[in-house]
C-alpha cells in the first residue's frame, strides 16, 4: 500500500493555502488545491492565483497532470452534504476522493480543504489512515480578511454575498442549526463566528494535527517541527520550502467595532454551551447532542419563509458567478483569436 493521504482542512483564509503550498513544493507529493470548488474546472483553466497567496504560481499543476479529475467531479460536492457523520453515506464524494488518491500515483496525495470542516468524522471513517491537519485563525483577522474585498456598505450584510460563502453556508446549514437564521442578528459576523467556532471544535477532535496561522506561522516556525512529527521529513525541509515568509498586516478596528464584535463572540460562545456543542461537537453525533441538550433545541424554529428567500438568492448568486466565468472565457477566447488575426496580418 502507498503512503496514506493527507487532508488539510480549515476556513477560508484560515491559512490551508499556505500549508497547501508547502506540499505542493516537494517532490513526494502530489496536492491538489480546492479539490471541492463548485467551478473547479473553470477555475483550472482560467484563473490565476489571488495577489495576497504570496509565493504561489499556479493552483492547478496536479488537475493539469491529471486532467482525468473531472470525471468524478460534481459541482454539488461544494454545498450537498456540508455536514457528515461517521455513518453517512456520499458514495459519489468517496469515489472521487479515491480518484484523486489514485491519481496521485508515486507520490502522498495531499487534498487542501476549505469544504470539509464538517465532514471531519465522515473522512475520518472512511479514511482511517489519513492524516488530516487542521488550521485555524484568530477570528477577527479571518473575519476581515474574509470580507475586505466588499464594499464597506456591505460587509455586515449578513446576506451580501461574498468570495467565501458565507451567506450560501448558513443557508444550507440552517435546517440542522436553526440559528444561522439571518433574523437571528443583523451583523454577518455572528455567522461567522458560529462557523469559525464549529470548524475548529470539529478539527480538536478529528483532527491528527491543529495548527494557528499566528502561533505556529506568522509568530514563529513551530509548523516545521510538528509537521516533520505527524508527516515526516525534517523541520529543515519544511522551513526551506516555506520560502521567505510573508506576515500581512494587522487589520484595523476601531474600539466600537472591536467591542460590538466581542459581544457577538461571547453571545455566540453562550450559545454553543447551551446548545451543547461546544463540549460535544465532533464527539457525538448531532442527533445525540440534540437529544441530551433538548431544551435548547426545542426551542429552536427554522423560517421557512426566510430560508427559501435567502435560498433563492444563493441559487441567483451562483448563476451568477457560472455567468460571469462564462464571459471570462468567451472574452479571452475573442482576444486570442483576435491576436492571431493580428498576426497572421503582420
């Protein structure tokens, strides 16, 4: 048997690019970024890595190498089945998870997550020899480095769509927590918070390795010695394929702001304790926590009225987003043609 694979899962802008990008600089391996994004194989052939993923050339080496990927690719594997138990069944996600395994070929295959967070116990059933690393972020940073690409007008709209999905989640979560309910707090930071919270109670307990983006990356180089720990290869190994390191800014608050999203952070904190997931999650199964914690969860009630709204919305936002890589390609399809046109004339 080959070496197992292994499975890099956090939040958007939590840092898996980064820990991506380090396997992707060795020769034993074979990682394959965002292998769960709903455009995957228009984002292989059109788009180029983000100005603020300093150091990376090119997203999609190991989907070029291999472009039998897309035979088992299905766009629902983005937002069907966010969240899995150790017993689920996803047979079409675990043949494609093999597929890119098998693709691998020679090398450990690493699979870089940002759509796994909640389906932690079901990898870990399904691939019990894996090694899955989780990062995580302190909540602030990744909030505003999660919504500083929208207008100011619009970044605590909790149904402004965004580059990370954060509306289109607390959609599709919502009927297992009802409250995701955008009526339950006008700010997008609650939201935020309740998944940030959840991701990272999930990866302490499924995960063989947790990392922090500051602790272990930003303020030192402790994710050299315990990735040569869980992974192997040395912590000299690491270090040179990190390159030179790049530290981003701090983000700028003002005492308001930081005070108003503290208070969410605590009313939030409050709530999974209540709700019985702050001690349980990743430990029992849902139903389990919402049959010991019932009381809460009794009174909890999903509008329905208000989850087909916003359902509807996130449908229109994707179309959108399909829509709009669509001009993407026709566009550089138009100016390739009219360089060659160009060309042909000189």
């Amino acid at each position: 048997m080959g070496k197992p694979p292994i499975f890099i899962t956090g939040r958007f802008r939590a840092g898996t690019s980064f820990l991506w990008q380090l396997f992707d600089r060795l020769p034993d391996f074979c990682a394959w970024y965002e292998p769960l994004h709903p455009q995957l194989p228009s984002h292989v052939k059109y788009i180029k890595p983000k100005a603020d993923h300093v150091g990376i050339k090119d997203y999609w080496r190991s989907y070029s190498l291999h472009p039998e990927y897309v035979d088992g690719f299905n766009s629902d594997f983005a937002h069907n089945g966010l969240w899995l138990e150790s017993d689920s069944q996803y047979p079409e996600l675990k043949q494609y998870i093999d597929g890119l395994i098998e693709l691998s070929g020679g090398q450990q295959a690493v699979l870089q997550f940002n759509r796994v967070d909640f389906r932690l116990k079901w990898l870990r059933a399904n691939y019990p020899d894996a090694i899955i690393i989780h990062i995580k972020r302190k909540p602030m940073q990744l909030w505003y480095s999660q919504r500083k690409h929208l207008p100011e007008s619009e970044r605590n709209n909790p149904s402004a769509p965004d580059a990370y999905e954060l509306m289109q989640w607390s959609v599709a979560l919502s009927s297992r927590f009802p409250f995701l309910a955008k009526r339950n707090h006008p700010h997008a930071f609650y939201r935020s918070y309740i998944l940030h919270k959840l991701s990272d109670l999930m990866g302490a307990q499924c995960a063989d390795l947790c990392l922090s983006l500051e602790q272990d990356v930003f303020e030192s180089d402790k994710f050299a010695a315990k990735l040569e720990k869980h992974v192997g290869l040395t912590s000299d190994v690491w270090l040179k394929a990190q390159g030179q390191k790049h530290v981003p800014p701090l983000m700028g608050m003002d005492v308001n702001e930081m005070s108003k999203l503290t208070k969410i952070m605590a009313g939030v904190d409050a709530l999974l304790s209540q709700s019985g997931l702050k001690p349980h999650c990743g430990q029992l199964t849902l139903e389990q926590i919402k049959s010991e914690f019932s009381e809460f969860w009794d009174s909890q009630s999903l509008d329905v009225e208000w989850q087909n709204e916003e359902m509807l919305h996130a449908m229109a936002v994707q179309q959108t987003e399909l829509t709009n890589l669509m001009a993407i390609k026709n566009d550089l399809a138009e100016q390739l043609q009219q360089l060659k046109h160009s060309q042909h004339n000189n």
